[in-house]
C-alpha cells in the first residue's frame, strides 16, 4: 500500500476579506504538476505544524511495509514496572504482565513472515515521570526494532509520534522480508534485538538502562533448531542483563530454573545465544569450553564447499547496538561443567561481568563445583528476581 495519495484539490477559496465571490475567478487547470505541487505543499506544512513527523498518527505514512499485506500472527506485549534493584527502577516487557523480564520475551520470526504486535502500557505514568530527563518530553513507552522492515508507524519514536501512553496500547507491525535476488534485497535472516526509544528521552537511554529491551532471531529454512535459547545483554557498569557479580547466577544446585541469571543446559542439547550490546561500552563475549563459526547461524551447514574457509572462533567483540549469535553443542567434547561467560576486557570481568553456562549431565543432574564458581572478588549486585520460564526452548 502506498503512503502516498493524489487527490482533486478543491475549488479554490476566496481570500480573508475577499469580497470576491469563488464562484467568480476563473477555474486554472488542475494539471498533473499543480496536483503534485498541492500535495507537497499539505505535506510541508503538516509537518511544520505538528512538529516534525509527529504526523505518523494522521494516515500519512502507510501502515505495513512493501510486502506485508497483513499479519501472519499477532502477539500482546506488555510493558510494566518489576522490583526495584535497589534503588534502579526496574521495567521490563512480558508475554503476560506476570511474566514481564528483562531481557524480554525472545521473539522469533521466518523470513518472509509478517508480525504484529499490539504492546499494552501499564508502566505508571509518575514512574515515567521519575524516569524523564526533560520535563517536556512526552510519558510513554514504545517497541523499536532493529533488522526486519517497518513503517514510520512502527518506528516506535517520539519523533513519528508512535508510542505509547500509560494506560495505552498501540500495535507495531514487522515484516521479515525475504532475500529477493532480482531486486537485490539482501534478507533480514539474523540475530536482532527490540528496545524501547521513549523512555526518559528521545532516544530512550533510560528505558534500556531500566530493562526494556529483548532478543528477536528471524530464521531461514533450514537453519538450525536450538534446543535451548537464551538472550545475553552485555551493558554498562559491568553488566550483563543489567545484573553484576554473583547476581548474574542464580541457578541453584537442585533443579535448576532457567532464565535471564540462570543459563543451563543438558550435555548435547543445541544453545543458541543472542548477544546483544546496550550503552556505552565496547565489549568482548567469550564462552569456555565451546567454539562455533563465523557465520550468520554460528554453524557451517553440511557439505559445505568453503567450511575450511570459514573461521572457528570462542570470543567476538560486541560494541552498543551490535548484536549476534552463535549455536553451540552443550558439553561438546568437553562434557558437563560450570563453563565460564565473561567479557575479556580484564578489568570488566573482575568488576563482575561474567557468568556461567552450567552443562548438566544426560540425567539432568548438576555437576560439583557450584561453591567456587564465581571468585571472591566479584561484588554481588541486588537483582529483581527473575521469573520462570523466560527461556524459550525449541522441543
């Protein structure tokens, strides 16, 4: 659908003042140009008056991108205020407002696949308030996507006036489009991630640094079923998924709950991480004992013909805004343990940024080691506990 529509201009006004009745001037010829001229002119001074591209929310920008012609799945997201850690006010986004998290739910789309997603604010408007840089930017939350293909109207920013007020809800549309080799379309299959850019300002600084944020992966067929995924943010002050130190692990000896702080698997299950950078802060990812390719899915798929030109690595850098992924065999070769991930910038991991990934043998059952798997040194930091089930597995 186009967002763009001529229209017969109507006949012409008398001026203010004008004794001149309309119907007494002469008619000028309503040529192609004149028609162009009129609409560019609305256009001009729509966005003069509303203050930019506040005018999102006037039809002017088309609903769906080129290629969705309507939503394959629909999905309810919700935006709401969790414990605070320690004096952090904490939000984050959930499936259901019980299931809220940070990082958020995963998202996962097919190229090809048109998804829309109606998010629903119950963030309390003096929380936004507290949050807020300026007193004159607007309260609300918004989803802003990186990777597929939207519209201004998904934009999710102050500037195209698509966000959402406290008690509100606004639907977001995302449209993987497919790799198309006759118009030179190069696909969005990949590791992305959805953020707020509302939140405290117009880049939504705040909303990241309270937990709005979470992973998407958009597939090919053919790629890879991970068993197990897990969504691992690497910010500022040392973190990863806003948790330091002993907080970033709280997966206990006995039946271990898998979630933002607590990354388990069975030895032989198939992980798959989506890393992603938030803030400020240049990072390394690096994981103990497991390796995978360079590739977009982190493996080299069967037969191959350039697989011994593709390199194997165990540490990637990750700068804010990157994101990726990788795939890896739990335990592969190495067997079950407490396999360290850190940043390797050495004085970020001795703040405490660093994790680890537990391989639980084929019964399920915790290897030792669980009393020294974090050294002396790492400051724990409070944390919002994590509820259950924000990993997303793939049976």
């Amino acid at each position: 659908m186009s967002a763009w529509r001529l229209v017969e201009d109507p006949a012409p006004e008398p001026a203010a003042g004008s004794a001149e009745p309309a119907q007494a001037r002469p008619e000028r010829p309503r040529t192609g140009a004149r028609r162009i001229l009129v609409v560019a002119a609305v256009v001009l001074l729509t966005l003069v008056g509303a203050g930019g591209f506040a005018a999102a929310r006037t039809g002017m920008f088309a609903e769906r991108p080129d290629g969705c012609v309507k939503p394959d799945r629909s999905i309810q997201l919700y935006a709401v205020e969790l414990p605070k850690d320690g004096t952090q006010i904490r939000l984050g986004y959930g499936l259901t407002p019980e299931t809220a998290s940070y990082p958020g739910p995963l998202m996962e789309m097919m190229e090809g696949e048109c998804l829309a997603i109606t998010l629903h604010n119950m963030v309390p408007e003096a929380t936004l308030a507290a949050l807020r840089t300026n007193p004159d930017h607007p309260l609300g939350v918004s989803l802003h996507v990186h990777g597929v293909k939207y519209t201004q109207d998904s934009d999710g920013t102050v500037q195209s006036g698509s966000y959402v007020p406290s008690g509100g809800s606004r639907t977001y549309t995302w449209y993987a489009q497919p790799r198309n080799n006759k118009t030179g379309a190069q696909g969005t299959a990949g590791y992305w991630w959805y953020h707020d850019h509302v939140v405290g300002g117009p880049h939504g600084t705040q909303g990241l640094s309270s937990g709005l944020f979470g992973g998407l992966v958009v597939r090919r067929p053919g790629d890879p079923k991970p068993d197990r995924t897990y969504t691992v943010v690497f910010g500022d002050r040392q973190s990863i998924n806003l948790r330091r130190g002993t907080a970033t692990d709280t997966c206990t000896e006995v039946n271990p709950q898998p979630g933002p702080s607590c990354l388990v698997a069975r030895k032989g299950e198939r992980v798959e991480f989506v890393v992603v950078g938030i803030g400020n802060d240049m990072h390394t990812f690096h994981l103990h004992g497991h390796s995978w390719a360079a590739t977009r899915t982190g493996t080299v798929p069967n037969g191959q013909p350039f697989a011994d030109t593709i390199p194997v690595i165990d540490n990637k850098t990750l700068g804010p805004g990157d994101s990726f992924g990788l795939s890896v065999v739990a335990g592969d070769s190495v067997g079950p343990g407490h396999w360290m991930l850190h940043c390797h910038m050495q004085f970020h991991s001795d703040a405490g940024m660093s994790t680890m990934l537990h391989v639980l043998d084929e019964n399920g059952n915790m290897p030792p080691g669980m009393d020294h798997q974090h050294g002396a040194a790492a400051p724990a930091a409070a944390a919002a506990p994590a509820p259950d089930g924000d990993t997303h597995q793939h049976n």
